[in-house]
C-alpha cells in the first residue's frame, strides 16, 4: 500500500520545455507572475543546457505550473539562477513546487561539467509566502535588493541562496 505521499506525487510529472509547449510556459507565467518575460527569456528556457533545470509542472497531465532556471558563471564559478517558479493557486499546498525545486537541486548536484556551485533567486520581500518555502527547503537569506523590481511595487527582493550538494559518491 502507498502512503499518501506517494500517491499525490505519482500524479505530479515534470516535461522538458519545447517549442511546442512553450506557449503553455508563456500563458502559465502571465497568470502566475506580475511581470512580463522578455523574448530572449523564452529563447533561453529552450537551450538545451537549460533541459534539466527548466520544466513544466503537471498534476493529473494538467500543466499547473513551471520552474525555470538558467546557468551564470560568477566568478569562474558556475551557479544556478532560480529565474520563475509557480504552481497555479488551486493546486498549491499539493507538493508540486517542493517536488519541482528537488527535481532541479537534484539534477544541479549530479551536474558534473560545469560542477554548479549553488542557486539562488529573488523574491519580492511582499511575498513572504515564497520566502517561507523557500527556507524551508534551505535556502538562506544573503540580503536585499533595493529597487530591484522596476514596474511592481514593493521593488525590493530578498535575495536567496543554497549550496548545492554533490550527491554522496557511496550512494
């Protein structure tokens, strides 16, 4: 018998983002998010070192929500940049999110060549809701970006970060 967790995740999938779902991508990001991504943004979720950190959220084969990251070298170390996450407001509260931002932890810690240090993101500090999830998952507050969101108020955006772990070599 399963317990109830594996049962809600088994209804969660994750498909890579194409040009053929990319207008999904694009509807689910103008619900989900107050701003308005750029084209460059949408040619860059399709590169194909993009594929494991940029996915499509589905719950019952329903596209709910996505998760978007992109790749920086800062430094001469590489990172990960948490660009949009969101789980469309009925189907939060379900998992979905948490097992989104494992799948990309995951795929960022098996990531050999270029080895990624860690990831972060910026949340709008009126959102403590997003901040709240993403500590819970080991993120760390590094500080407060003044003025970082131009046409949203408040423009301010915590600044959130996590060390990647390299999955343990005797696993």
């Amino acid at each position: 018998m399963s317990s109830p967790s594996q049962r809600s995740s088994s209804r969660v999938s994750l498909a890579s983002l194409t040009p053929n779902n990319l207008g999904t991508v694009r509807k689910l990001n103008s619900v989900l998010f107050p701003i308005k991504y750029s084209e460059k943004f949408y040619q860059e979720v399709l590169l194909p070192e993009a594929e494991e950190f940029c996915k499509l959220i589905y719950y019952n084969d329903i596209p709910v929500g996505t998760i978007c990251c992109r790749q920086e070298v800062v430094e001469g170390h590489t990172r990960l940049y948490l660009m949009t996450m969101g789980v469309l407001a009925p189907y939060r509260s379900r998992g979905l999110g948490s097992y989104a931002l494992q799948h990309v932890l995951q795929a960022a810690a098996a990531n050999a060549k270029p080895k990624i240090k860690d990831i972060y993101l910026h949340v709008q500090t009126s959102n403590e809701a997003a901040k709240t999830f993403y500590e819970r998952h080991g993120f760390v507050e590094k500080g407060v970006y003044e003025g970082y969101y131009k046409k949203i108020v408040p423009h301010d955006a915590w600044i959130l970060e996590k060390n990647i772990e390299a999955p343990n070599a005797t696993s």
